[in-house]
C-alpha cells in the first residue's frame, strides 16, 4: 500500500475501513464510470495528482 500514489474506490456502496488509505488521496467513483470509461478515469486522475 505504501507504493501507491492515489486509491480509487469504485463502488456503489459506502466502503468502510479509510481509514488504511490515510495519507492517500482517495478517488471515489460509481462503478459504471470504470466499466464505461477507465481510460478517461485514469488520464483525469494522472493529470490531477501527476503520475
């Protein structure tokens, strides 16, 4: 965990337990946005939070 850079949450529910992911910057999305579209998901996050 320590080597990520961003954590994406893809659900459709609350997701318990954040509180592993401190220090991270935490993307939260519905998971139609990753099945449609997870190229455009990643470039939006590469370009907000560099990569």
């Amino acid at each position: 965990m320590d080597e990520a850079d961003v954590v994406i949450v893809a659900a459709n529910i609350k997701v318990n337990g954040r509180e592993r992911f401190i220090g991270k910057p935490i993307v939260d999305v519905p998971t139609n946005v990753v099945i449609k579209s997870p190229k455009g998901l990643i470039n939006k996050i590469v370009k907000t939070y560099g990569g």
